[in-house]
C-alpha cells in the first residue's frame, strides 16, 4: 500500500506520496533550468564584455602605431599590446577556439604593424668608409665599416649589432650564442641566417621571430606573446609562449609549452613534446611572462595545410618518449 502523508490538521486531507515526490522533483528541474538560465547569461555577459574590451583596446593602439612619429609612444603601444595578450590568456576559457583564433591573429597583425612602423621611425644606420695604410692595419678607402658582431672571449657570445629595440643574432655559423635576462627582458629577440648553432636565451623576451636556421639548437625561456618560426630546417627548438606560429618548416623538433594551440602551415616533419628546460630564474621569467606554467596544450596542433576532420595531419607527430632529448638545467652566464 501507498503512503500517504496529511497535510490538513483540521480536514484530515492526505496526499500521496507520490505526488510530493514528483512535485519535488518538478521544483528541483525548475530551480535547475533557473541556474542554467543564468549562468548562461553570465557567461554571454562575459563573452559580450571581453569583445567589447578586445576591441576598444585594440582601436587604441592600432591608433598609436598610426599616429606615432617617435620611438617611447610605440614603446607605449608595445606595452599595450603586451597587457592586450594578458586580457586574452585570463579570458580564454570564455571564448571558443575560433573567437580565440580571431583574437590572436589581430594581435599577431598589432606586433607585425609596431615592428615596421618602428622600422619607420628609427633613424637609417650609415655606412662610414676610412683609409688604411699599407702595413699599418687601417682601414682603406674602398672598405665599408658597418656594425659586425662582436665576441667575448672564453664564451662565444655573439652579438649581432641589431637595432636599440630589438636585439638577437643573424649570419652567423657554428657558434654559441647567448643572450643574458637582462638584454632581453620584454624585447623583441629576432634569430635569423644561423648555421650550426647552439642559441641560449635566458630571461622573457616579448616576441621571438626565429626565420632562415639551419641545423640549430634554440633553448628560450617564457615568451611573453609569440613565437615566428619561419623557413627552418633540421632544427631543435625549444620554447616557452602563449602563441607559436610554424611556416614552412621541415625536419625540425620543437619541444613546447604553449597556453592557446599551436599552428603549422606549409610544414613537413614537425614534431612535438613538451617543454623540459630548465635554468635558475625561470619561475621568475615565467610570472613576469604572464604564461600560465601549468597549462601546457603542447599536442594541441592545428595544421592549416590539413582540413580532414577526424583524421591526423601526416606533417607533424609527437615524438616518442624513449626518442626525447633532455636538456637540464642550466645557469645563466655572468655579465
């Protein structure tokens, strides 16, 4: 026999219980269709509320760059740019990927549209000539003195004479080549034209353009934006950023940490594991990066030269446990 329960001291009218239980049930779906409803419209309030921002922050400095006629106001849309990113890694679990591929390409666009208007601005390096003197060691008339790289001896440290903005290493073949935390604290670090070399970049850069290597070893700590890597070929690089971009590599290793997806077009032989350097300082480098050091999509890989849903790109793998180089740690050198 049913239960029932009384709910009338005075009319003696019981209820079966049933009916409380499917009326309890029916208030509970109510509540939870109330909570849905509203987390829904917290989470479109939040989504409405970062493109709004993302925007209106992006007009500001596209609006810097195009106004600009000297080099601090292009530092200030650097440092924009740079803030601009940070909005982005704290609202991505709001966006979708596509939103978020948007967002990306348009500060991809601002870092590009700031490099060249800063290309614009810095003043023009001159070529000077001076004579040299028959066995005195001077330089001739028809000899061109332009910046060259310099050495420090007992460590092969290059420097490659690049502009006061950017600094990085280019044409050079079989050295070592070091950049100190200092140097390259939220600069721009471009590595260009190298061969056979081994490149080591302590401290958080802000971008890090990587185009023209040739079996080379890069090792950089946390990238504050992105990473360029173009025209690459039996390469290792290991690196640290929220972005990186791959364009027509071949035959190269990356060992990653990256906090949105990585993206590869016109590559073959690309191949992937996560990042395993380590140095003194990079807990440090890492926070003033503003990368999150425990989220890692470093297998999350879109290849857009490869649209076949649900089947794997052939142009890029992970490598094999068992086949991955381990790095160490290491200590930065001193000044």
């Amino acid at each position: 026999m049913e239960a029932s329960v009384e709910i009338g001291a005075s009319d003696g009218v019981k209820i079966p219980e049933r009916f409380l239980r499917r009326d309890q049930a029916r208030l509970e779906e109510l509540e939870r269709r109330r909570n849905e409803k509203e987390s829904q419209s917290v989470s479109e309030e939040n989504v409405n509320y970062i493109t709004t921002t993302f925007s209106a922050e992006k007009a500001a400095i596209e609006g810097l760059i195009s106004s600009c006629e000297e080099t601090n106001t292009l530092e200030d849309a650097t440092l924009k740019t740079q803030q601009l990113q940070k909005f982005l890694n704290d609202s991505t679990m709001f966006l979708t990927q596509y939103e978020l591929r948007q967002a990306q390409e348009s500060l991809q666009k601002l870092q590009v549209s700031i490099a060249d208007r800063r290309a614009e601005v810095m003043p023009k390096k001159k070529f000077a000539f001076r004579s040299r003197t028959a066995g005195t060691g001077q330089q001739s008339a028809a000899a061109p003195v332009q910046d060259k790289p310099t050495s420090c001896v007992g460590s092969a440290v290059v420097d490659a004479g690049v502009g006061a903005q950017q600094c990085g290493f280019s044409n050079v073949d079989g050295q070592v080549l070091i950049k100190r935390a200092e140097e390259i604290q939220q600069r721009d670090v471009l590595l260009s034209h190298l061969t056979n070399c081994k490149v080591r970049l302590f401290g958080s850069p802000n971008t890090l353009h990587i185009k023209n290597l040739r079996d080379c070893q890069i090792l950089c700590g946390p990238v504050s934006s992105s990473v360029f890597v173009d025209e690459c070929t039996g390469c290792t690089l290991v690196l640290a950023c929220q972005q990186l971009r791959t364009h027509n590599t071949t035959a190269t290793q990356v060992y990653l940490h990256v906090t949105s997806r990585a993206i590869i077009e016109d590559c073959q032989g690309v191949s992937f594991a996560p990042f395993n350097w380590t140095y003194e300082g990079m807990h440090n480098d890492f926070r003033v990066s503003g990368l999150n050091p425990e989220r890692n999509n470093w297998s999350q890989v879109d290849d857009f030269n490869w649209l076949a849903s649900g089947t794997p790109s052939p142009n890029w793998t992970v490598i094999p446990e068992s086949e991955r180089m381990s790095f160490g740690d290491a200590t930065e050198p001193s000044s």
